[in-house]
C-alpha cells in the first residue's frame, strides 16, 4: 500500500463526498437486511394460518403489510445503492481526472532524452492503462470494501443471534470461495494482460503494414505479410483461449460454494426444525437469503485483493515517472527579451544514448542580425548546433552566450519564444492548415496567416486545395508533399517573427527556382534578425553574411562565400559540383 499513498491527497482534496458516500453506502446495506427478516415471518404467517392460530383474513392483513415492508426497504436500498455510486464512482472518475492532468503536465515538462529513452506505447499506458487501474483502487475498491465491511458487521452477528448452528455451518464455505476467487482473478490478470500485449502487436503490425501498403504491394510482399498474419492470428487465438479457460472456472466456482453453503443450511435447518430446536420453517429461508446476500461481497473480497494490488503495481510505474526530473530546468524567473547575438565557446557534446561525439571544441560568434549558413557532410553535426541554441539538450562541456549572457542563466521560456525554428522533419499537426501555421502566434488573424504562406511561396498550392486554408492535414486528410510540409513549417515560424531563426535544411525538398524565392523573401523579413540556415545547396548559403562548413562534429572552414570561394577547400568543391549540376 506504500505507493498508493500517493493517492491520499486527492482522496483529501475529495474527502466530503467520499464521507457522504460512505455513509449511504452504509444506509443502503441496512435497508437491504429487512428483506430476508420479513420473508421469514411471512412464512411464519402462513404457518400460523395452517396451524390455525390466526383467521385467514388476519392473515391476509399480516402478509400485506409485510410485503410493503419488503417492497419499501428494498425501493429505499435501491436508491441508496444508486447514489452510492453517484457519489463514489463520480469521486473515482474525478481523481482519473487529476491524475491523468498531472500525468500529462508532467510529460509537457521532460526533455528530448526522456522521449528517447521510453517508447510510446508505453508513455501511451501509463496515461491510459495505469491511471485506470488506479482509479478502480480509488473507486470500486473503496465502494464494495465499504459494502461488504457494512454486511459483515451487520449480518454475521445477526445470523450468530437468529440460529447459530446453522449460520456457523452457512459461513463455513465462504472464506474458502474468498480465496478461490482472489487466485483466480490473478490467473486471469496475468492471461489478459498477455491478451492485451498481444493486441498491441497486432495493432501496430496492421498499422504498419497498411501505411506500408504501398512498399508491400510494389515488392509483391502479399504472401509473407499473410503469413506472418497467420502466425499471429494463431497466438491471438491461444491467449484468448487461455484466458477464456480460467474465465470459464469463475462463476461455476461461486455457484458450487453457495450451492454448498445452501445445502448446509437446508440439511442443519431442516434437522434442528424436525427436532423442535427452531420454532418456524422460515428460519431457513431467511437463511438462504443471507447466504446469496453475502456471495457478492464475499467474491468481492478476493477480487478486490487483486484490484488493489495491480493499483499498486500501476502507481508504482506512475510514481517512478513522477519523480522524473527534467534535466534541463527553467531555473531563472527573470524574463528577458533578446536581441539575437550568439556565441559558442569551446562546445563539445555528446549524445548520452548513443555515446556519439557530435561536436567537439566548436567556437564561433554570430552578432544579433547576422545569417550564417552552415553547410557539411550529414552527421556533421549541423541539427545538433541548431538544437543546442534551442537549449533542447545542454552542452557536455564549453559554454553557449546568448546576448553575452550563458544560455543556462536565462530563462528558458524567454529563449524558446525569440527563436523560430524549422526543424529538419517538419511536423505538422493533423488540423487544418491554418491551425498549424497559427501554431507559431496563437492570436494572429487571417490576414497575417496568409502574409506569411505567402512569403514561405506556399499560398498558391493551399489555393490550390479545395478547402483551402480550412484543409485538414494528417491521416484523415491530405498528405503535403515534403517541399510543402517543409514551407508551411516555414511559414509557421515566420509568423512568430522571433529574434532569431533556425533552419535546418528546410529547402532541401523545393525546387531551386522555388527557393530561390522564398530566400529573397526571407532575407526582406529577416533582415534585422539572427538567421540560422542548415543547408547542403551552396545556393542557400551564397548570399549569407558568413558560412561555416563542418566536418565530424569541428569547424573546417569559416568566411564569406568570397572568401571561402577564393581558397581550395570543401565549399569550393561543392560550389564547382552544384554549378555544373544546374547545367
Ligand atoms: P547533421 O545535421 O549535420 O546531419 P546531426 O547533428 O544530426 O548531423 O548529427 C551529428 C551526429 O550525432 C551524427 O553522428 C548522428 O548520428 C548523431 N545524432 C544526431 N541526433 C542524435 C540523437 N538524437 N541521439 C543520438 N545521436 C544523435
Ligand atoms: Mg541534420
């Protein structure tokens, strides 16, 4: 129960509901102990009438009455039973609600190396699977342990005072049902969380095969991916199998016990009734009322063991990623505007997953206004240098100057809100077009956002589309070919309008004319501001106000195209080789 601890601030923060629940939890098993009672003394009416101690019509009255009773305490259990579940089941769903709130925040605020580290799927669970089971803990758990506890301080003392041969032979088959079920709900977790590992492959095989579909259908891979469905299709059908099996054993299980516990109370009633040690025959039927009142709760118990130790196991998972730090805090409160100068000194860093070295002793200096282009090799470490100025990683060793102040004493917000970045693989959000270049500036209006896909040389093709701005992108919408992926997310950032830019080789998929364009209309609006541009076309690099090539993580040349172009060298080479390519 350590983990589970962590729940106890949001039963706090609910505890009044909670307690009213509680409370009518109680009330409402009260009501329903009238029933079994009142059968019993109909009986005893009927048996009076037999025996001739009381006239018909008196009887008549007797049995209405009691029938009222009955009806009225069992409408009453009724509705308390009803709010009983309004008010702990909705308590259960309000704490999902927290948790998976908290959860996410959570996730909002962990870096890159984090998202590298745990699959998806998994961070998919802990949100989904995790908190559910936690909620059936603070739910469910709480709601029938009350029920069954109120039962068993009621009943049994009742059952012991009533008739207590009977209802110490009635009990007897109980516990063992108890711990029956409690195994056998652990049987079935275990067999229907291989069911569930086992959906999961096959969603992600289906998946896959159907994005694929395409790759699959031109090298004619039909046959295998059959095949490889068949094999799954089998395993499917095993689990499945296996969990049915122990699924199957529940309820016989349970009506074996009570049969059991009902056969007790026959044989030993009927017995005690036939020596005259209990005066009415309807003894035994209240009895048998109170052996199905009780076969509820009683499974409860070993189901609820169950419950509340996978509630453990998931807010276990759930506590270890809370306590998850973000490596890269946001520890300065005071926000900065910036001007866009930035420095590298001596950087060197290491990737932790991968142990790759992708920059070692870098040192330049772009002054606020400035575009550098820098071109190299792929795996030069060109990406790395533009994520570092986004402090998406820190460095491993060195130093980074943003405006002459160290990029670890500012905050981090003020530094994330003057940079607009084109990432190399351009995301965009399954929304409309205009939704995702409104992702750079929440509030801008039409106007702007037709401005910008103007200038990123894209409002034409969105033109183009029958919905136009309003076309959803995404799975269920239309796919942009990569050159228009990569201008949209141009134009997302030049909405931003920040200090400084970043572009990693986001023109790699537009015609040159076509870049050409959009870096005149580039240089127009970011003219006065710090440009970044990753690049493998000397023509992106050409009209910048310097270059920096690299090559295995360290400078190898630095200068203006004049400069770099006058001496032998990579960029010489590669200007030579792209110019006789255009011919
Ligand atoms: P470029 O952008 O010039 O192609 P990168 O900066 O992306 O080069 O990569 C530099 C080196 O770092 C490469 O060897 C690459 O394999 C490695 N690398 C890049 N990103 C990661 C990452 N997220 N995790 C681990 N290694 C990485
Ligand atoms: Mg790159």
């Amino acid at each position: 129960m350590k983990e589970l601890k962590y729940l106890n601030k949001y039963l706090k923060k609910y505890w009044l509901k909670l307690f009213v629940g509680i409370i009518i939890t109680i009330i409402a098993r009260i009501f329903s102990l009238v029933m079994p009672s009142y059968v019993n003394k109909s009986i005893k009416a009927v048996e009076d009438f037999l025996s001739g101690t009381i006239s018909k019509p008196e009887a008549k009255d007797v049995l209405l009455e009691y029938i009222l009773i009955i009806v009225g305490a069992a409408l009453l259990s009724a509705l308390f039973t009803f709010l009983m579940r309004q008010t702990i089941i909705n308590v259960s769903r309000y704490i999902e609600y927290d948790l998976k709130n908290e959860v996410f925040d959570h996730y909002q605020f962990l870096n890159l190396n984090f998202y590298k580290r745990n699959r998806i799927g998994d961070l998919m669970n802990r949100i989904s699977e995790d908190v559910g089971q936690v909620r059936m803990y603070a739910g469910p758990a709480i709601m029938y342990g009350i029920q069954t506890l109120t039962l068993f301080v009621c009943l049994i003392p009742l059952m012991f005072i009533k008739a207590p041969t009977i209802a110490m032979y009635t009990l007897i088959p109980l516990p063992i049902l108890s711990v029956l079920i409690y195994q056998i709900s652990k049987i079935i977790h275990k067999r229907s969380t291989k069911v569930q590992e086992y959906l999961s492959t096959l969603s992600t095989f289906t998946q896959e095969s159907f994005s694929g579909v395409s790759v699959i259908k031109a090298y004619g891979l039909e046959p295998q991916i059959n095949a490889e469905l068949k094999g799954l299709a089998i395993e499917g059908k095993d689990t499945s199998m296996s969990l049915a099996k122990v699924n199957a054993w529940f309820f016989p299980l349970m009506i074996l016990l009570i049969g059991i516990s009902n056969i007790f109370v026959i044989y030993i009633g009927g017995k005690q009734y036939l020596a005259g040690e209990i005066e009415s025959i309807g003894i035994i039927a209240e009895f048998i009322l109170y052996v199905n009142m009780l076969t509820w709760p009683v499974a409860v118990v070993g189901w609820l063991t169950s419950i509340v130790q996978r509630a453990e196991a998931s807010q276990k998972r759930i506590n270890e990623f809370l306590k998850e730090q973000p490596t890269i805090k946001n520890e300065i409160e005071k926000l900065t505007p910036l001007k866009g100068k930035i420095e590298f000194k001596n950087v060197s860093f290491k990737y932790e997953d991968t142990e790759i070295t992708a920059l070692k002793n870098v040192s330049f200096t772009i002054e606020a206004g400035e575009s550098v282009a820098f071109l190299g090799k792929t795996g030069s470490g060109k990406s790395t240098i533009l994520d570092l100025v986004s402090r998406l990683y820190d460095v491993t060793s060195g130093e980074i100057l943003i405006d002459d102040v160290p990029i670890t004493q500012l905050n981090l917000n003020s530094l994330r809100s003057a940079i607009g970045a084109v990432p190399q693989d351009a995301f965009l959000f399954s929304d409309t077009i205009e939704n995702n270049i409104r992702f750079g500036k929440e509030n801008a209006d039409k106007n702007e956002i037709v401005a910008v896909a103007k200038k990123a040389v894209v409002h034409e093709n969105i033109m183009g589309f029958t919905k136009q701005y309003e076309t959803i992108l995404g799975e269920r919408g239309i796919t942009l070919s990569g050159g228009q992926k990569q201008r949209v997310s141009i134009a997302r950032a030049l909405l931003k309008d920040p200090e400084i830019y970043l572009f990693d080789d986001c023109l790699s998929a537009v015609d040159t004319e076509t870049e050409e364009e959009i870096l005149t209309n580039l240089k127009n609006a970011s003219s006065d501001k710090t440009t970044l541009i990753v690049s493998h076309r000397v023509s992106s690099a050409k009209n910048t106000d310097k270059i920096i090539v690299l090559e295995s993580g360290s400078i190898l040349q630095e200068g203006t195209h004049d400069e770099l172009n006058n001496s032998e060298g990579y960029y010489k080479e590669l200007f030579l080789d792209q110019l006789s390519d255009k011919d």
